[in-house]
C-alpha cells in the first residue's frame, strides 16, 4: 500500500473535509519528501511552489541549511526543559532581541506553542489584568470577519461561521464589530463607540488582526483605520491586543503590521513566521503595565497558565536563527521587492473581468474570482481553483473564491510570474 493510502488508513487532517465515498485518488494527501526553498517535492518527484507558505508559516523556504545547522547544534545541548523554576540562553537571547524589534512599549515575553495559545494568553491576560486591579470587565470586541485559532476562547473571538457552528452556544459572547474597510470606516467606528456606550465599564479588550484578516477571506484595511479604533479603545479604558499571527515578521512590508501605527496594542501575539515555519511556537508580549498588575504579594494575582513544550530550547532556537535571516539586507530587500510585485500584479489585474476587490498590502496578494456559483469555503469551485493550481505544480489554498498568494520571502520574481500567469489563466476553468 502506497503512504498516501496507509495515511488515510490511519490519520485524521485538519480542514479536510472526508465524504463516505471511496477515496477519489485527488482527494489523497500528497506524501512530501523533500522541501527545499520554496519548493516541495512529491515522492513522484512533482515539484510544487509552496506559495503559500505551508499555512503561512514559512518565510525563508523550506530546510534552510542555517537554520538546520543551528537547531541541530542546539539539539546536541538541551533539546527541553521545564520553562516554570528554570530557563535557559535561547528563550532569553529571543525574548531580547524580540523586544528590541517590537513597538517600544512591549516589556514582557510570555512563551507558548501556537498561534491559537498566543491568542488565549493575551485574553487571559487582558482579563485578569482587569481583574487583579479589582474591575469585573470580562467582555471582548473583535472584528466581524476576525479568525483567531481553534481553541475555545479564540474561537470565541473568531467570526461565527460554518467552523464554529457546532459548538456556538459554548462559546463566550463576544462584541463584533465591522471591518474598516476603505469606505466603511465610519461604520466601524460608530459601531465601537456605540458599543461602549451600551457596555461601560465591561469590556476588557479589543483584539483584531492589524491590516489584514487571513482566515476571514483576506480582508485589507488601512492603518489609519486601526489607529483611530485603538485611540478610542484607549480613551475609554480598552486593552488593545494585536494579533500578529499571520501578518508578523515582514508579511505587510514592515517587520511587524504595527509598525504602520502610530498608536501602539497593549498586547501583541506571534507565531507562524517566527520560527521560520520550523518549529511550532506561540509568543505574547505586553507592556510593562499589564504585567506589573500580575506582580503582588497575592499569589492569586499570578498568570496560572503554561504549556508543556513553553519556550521549547530548539524552537527558540529556530527562532532565533529565523531573525539573523529576517534582519539580514537580502532578506529586507526580498520582502521590497514581492511587495513592489504584488503591487503591479494588482494593478494589473485590475483589467481582469474575472476578478474582483483585488488588493494587496506588502508581500501578500487577494482577489475575488468572479464566479456565478456558491462561493464558500465548503464548495467544489474552491476545490476545483485548488486542483487547477496544484495541476500546474502551485500550492494554493483559496478561501471560497479567494484566492491569495503569501510566499517565502525567497521566492524568485521568475516562479511570482509563473504563479500570476497561472493566475490569469483562471478564467478557463470555468
Ligand atoms: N491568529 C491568526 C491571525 C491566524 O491567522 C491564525 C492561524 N491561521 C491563528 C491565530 C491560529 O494559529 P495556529 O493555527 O497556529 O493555532
């Protein structure tokens, strides 16, 4: 039996759907062997363009030989250790040079595993820093279309959809309100002031996605919007926690999507991009306000939160390696360079009847396939774009009929012109 079959034996994927059919050949995981740049290499020898970045995470391709070597030495010397009584010069080294990078606010350091814990920590945070300071404000606004994580409190601060459906009564209520998008930014911040209004003295924290909301269908928004939400929140008393998930570590053009601000989040969450996409870890920063309320001589006021794997030795060390490379000219000059392309793209696209709300910010690119059919995130035009794409040796993952490219920063404008004629090609598949 061939892996791809002994896989569906015995392995369960995430956001995959599986019908009670027989496996249609298609619908097969595609065994990987081997990754190498931005390419992914089948054990057929097919050659696919990760363009998307295997889910984001990846932003200087696949098996970096620097950032192997530097994991490899470290797993020779301490691979783990217990984070909670102990610590050791990965997690330290990172958490310094992370915070000499991060907007000036940005004091502490909280380790975790993925993205989705990244997000529960800064909630738990933001309430019990309104808690240890003896206010009962537990309520959270987020954005109609956020996409936060799986857990149960990102979920929670997740938009209600086909995804959170089954458990909706089971997660907390949360305030939403619209996405600022070019025109609609009146809306938005009518919607904010009015909901604190209605809930004064509640609402513990406003979390978003700054720029760009990924899962949520690539929604783009300026930073002038964020700005005007974030100086309302923090005129009446609102913690502000900027998810950086996905646009972190260079995605908008800057190193992190705050840096467009001139407010600054109370709280900031990281993951994918900041280990390169090599190894999973979550972070959370905040200021030195929010942590200075968990410091008391009351042991009740202390974050009671942790994870086996915090501040994982060789992830830190991934991560750290990531950074050289991050921080490097070539690398800098790379992310210049997609975001100038992703530019023109759009600009170019433009003239394309097949697609609509074409928009780009830095090195990441959405457009709207025009199509008369159903267009969510459950339906067979969505599978039929992403079989079109891996026909042609790309890996993208539309959502409904958006379709977004987001590569490693090494990609070449070679294979980004390979990508966008496959792209403009859309259309004939009808
Ligand atoms: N926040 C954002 C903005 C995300 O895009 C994601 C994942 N796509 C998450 C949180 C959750 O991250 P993870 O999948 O690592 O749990």
């Amino acid at each position: 039996m061939n892996l791809a079959n002994r896989d569906s034996n015995v392995i369960w994927h995430p956001y995959t759907h599986r019908s009670n059919d027989e496996l249609n050949p298609t619908d097969l995981p595609i065994p990987i062997v081997k990754g190498e740049g931005v390419y992914l290499f089948d054990e057929n020898g097919n050659k696919y363009i990760d363009a998307i970045s295997s889910w984001w995470v990846n932003i200087h391709g696949h098996a970096h030989p620097y950032i192997a070597a530097k994991v490899s030495e470290q797993l020779k010397t301490l691979e783990h250790v217990i984070f909670a009584g102990f610590t050791h010069q990965p997690a330290v080294e990172l958490a310094e040079r992370l915070l000499h990078i991060l907007p000036s606010n940005q004091s502490k350091v909280f380790y975790s595993d993925n993205g989705s814990t990244a997000v529960e920590v800064s909630l738990k945070m933001a309430i019990q820093y309104w808690s240890n300071k003896g206010f009962k404000k537990e309520k959270i606004i987020a954005f109609d279309n956020a996409y936060h994580g799986d857990t149960f409190g990102a979920m929670s601060v997740s938009a209600r959809s086909g995804f959170t459906k089954p458990f909706s009564s089971l997660l907390f209520e949360v305030i939403h309100i619209p996405v600022p998008i070019n025109g609609n930014e009146d809306e938005s911040f009518t919607k904010l002031r009015a909901e604190i209004l209605n809930h004064q003295n509640e609402i513990a924290a406003f979390i978003f996605e700054p720029l760009v909301l990924g899962a949520g269908g690539m929604l783009m928004y300026e930073a002038t919007a964020l700005d005007q939400l974030i100086s309302i929140c923090k005129k009446n008393e609102i913690l502000t926690i900027a998810d950086e998930v996905m646009t972190g570590f260079g995605r908008t053009g800057k190193l992190f999507a705050s840096d467009h601000l001139q407010q600054q989040p109370d709280i900031i969450c990281l993951s994918k991009g900041l280990t390169g996409g090599t190894m999973p870890m979550g972070i959370t920063t905040c200021t030195a306000t929010i942590f200075n309320a968990f410091t008391s001589e009351d042991r009740s006021k202390t974050m009671y939160h942790g994870h086996s794997y915090t501040a994982n030795p060789l992830a830190c060390t991934a991560a750290l390696a990531s950074l050289d490379l991050l921080l490097k000219e070539e690398c800098q000059q790379n992310i210049q360079r997609i975001s100038t392309y992703m530019q023109t793209l759009a600009n170019q696209l433009q003239s394309f009847p097949s697609f609509t709300n074409i928009r780009c910010t830095g090195t990441i690119i959405a457009v709207d396939v025009v199509t008369n059919e159903e267009t969510s995130y459950f339906n067979s035009f969505r599978d039929r774009l992403y079989h079109f794409f891996l026909s042609k040796g790309i890996l993208l993952r539309p959502l409904g009929n958006t379709v977004y490219i987001m590569p490693p920063y090494c990609i070449s404008n070679n294979d980004l012109y390979y990508i966008s004629t496959a792209l403009e090609t859309i259309p004939t598949i009808g």
